[in-house]
C-alpha cells in the first residue's frame, strides 16, 4: 500500500478531526513526512490553503514561527526573521494574507479577520495571558500537530506553568535590536518564563496525559498511511495543566537535577 496520499485525503482528515469554519486554530508540523514520498502529489501552500478553506476568513489559522536569535542578541527583523519551527510558517511569511505578530521570540503568522488584533497584542511576556497564546486559550482555540508528538511540541505547558507561578523557572529580561514591520530599527525588551538551570534541565508531559485529555475530550489523533494527526482542545488542556501543576499531580513535570 503507498504511504503517499492527496489533497482530499488531508481534507477530509481535517474535518474528522472536528476543525470547522471560524476555527481558532494553530497548526505545528513535519511536513517533509509528507512531501519526501515521489508519490505524494501535495505542495506545503497547498496545505495552508486547504486549511484556510476550512476555517474561512471568519476563523483565524496560525502557524508558529518562534526563533530564539533575539535571546542570543542577534536581534529581529519583523520581515525577515525565519521560523525555526516549520516549513509552513516561512511559506507564510512571503504571503501577502498573513500577518506576523510582535513578539520577536514566539511569532505567529496569522490569517483570518482577527489578524490585526492578534498580531498587535501587547505582551512583555512570552507566555501571558495577552499574548497570542492567551487569545486561542481564551476563544477556544485548537492546536492541529501534523506527524508531531502534541507532548513534545505543546508550547502551553510553559503558559501554564507562568500562571501558577511554578518554583523552577523564572522570567528573564532580553533585550536587543529589534526592526518593525516598516524595518524601523528600535531598541527593545521582551521577557520569558525561562527554566532555572541550576534546578531543572526541562519539562515534560507524562504519557498517562493522553488519557486525561481523551477523558474530557480533548483530545483526537487519527493515524493514516503512516502519519499522525492530532488535535487539542487548548483551553481544556490549559485548565488541566493549571490544575495539575497546582495539585501536583505528576502529569506535568520538570527534570530536576540532583543536587
């Protein structure tokens, strides 16, 4: 059997999966699983424009296009900086139908009529609540992982965790040159919820989540030809983060070092 499949074949996974017009929703990927095979007759615009299809105008799609140059004092050029996390983002940044959002750490490219509001959401912080995070935790947002673990690439868990104000990580200052969207050079400071390196190494999501989340039904994978599809509902997941993290329940926990 080919491990190669279409257009309509990703379609009609993304409606089974339960995204729908107006959807809120953010999408992480390894698409190069999908467009390595000679067989697979796919373009990565072609993913982004299915998936536009289906959320309309009226929904928001937003694809992760975080870089951690600005925190090593490369700085940012809004227009040019690429992502660091997916061929679909930087596809994304030479469209003329999205639109980049501040931060210079974690970006998002975004589509939709709320594009504007998103993209200037005032946050010094990577991971509040006003940030771009908050706004899909807030309106009921999904989270869509092509042939991606979601415990590996959920980027809430960190929101989580500076919510609860959690002992092993901290909010850290960096600051640099940063070039806006009319390539104005301005000098600026952004903070992220950073680990304590002398107290853990990283975070992670215990397997036993998926149960979890399935349970309160926030949680769907479907597995087609050798590829996984996933998708979470943020909110739901948020809350069961915080209330993990606040009754340490063990499913969400940091590697701590011995000391």
């Amino acid at each position: 059997m080919s491990n190669s499949f279409n257009l309509q074949d990703l379609k009609r996974i993304f409606l089974k999966l339960g995204i729908k017009k107006k959807d809120k929703l953010q999408v992480n990927s390894n698409i190069l699983n999908i467009l390595k095979s000679k067989k697979t007759i796919i373009k990565p615009n072609q993913i982004i424009d299915t998936l536009i299809e289906i959320v309309t105008f009226k929904g928001s799609l937003m694809l992760p296009a975080y870089n951690w140059s600005f925190c090593n004092g490369e700085g940012f050029k809004y227009l040019e900086t690429k992502s660091l996390t997916g061929a679909l983002s930087n596809l994304a940044l030479k469209r003329e139908d999205f639109l980049r959002s501040i931060n210079p750490i974690y970006s998002f490219l975004i589509y939709g009529k709320d594009k504007n509001k998103i993209s200037k959401l005032k946050h010094k912080s990577c991971f509040s609540l006003n940030s771009p995070f908050g706004y899909l935790i807030k309106n009921n947002g999904k989270n869509l992982f092509i042939d991606l673990d979601y415990k590996e690439a959920l980027t809430y868990v960190h929101v989580a965790e500076e919510s609860v104000k959690v002992n092993y990580r901290y909010l850290k200052k960096f600051s640099g040159t940063y070039f806006d969207i009319n390539n104005k050079k301005k000098k600026k400071s952004f903070f992220m919820y950073v680990r304590k390196p002398e107290m853990v190494t990283a975070t992670y999501i215990h397997k036993k989540f998926d149960i979890i989340l399935k349970k309160n039904k926030a949680l769907k994978t479907i597995k087609f030809k050798g590829h996984k599809f996933s998708i979470v509902d943020l909110k739901k997941t948020y809350q069961l983060m915080v209330s993990d993290l606040k009754n340490k329940g063990g499913m969400i926990y940091p590697d701590l070092i011995d000391l």
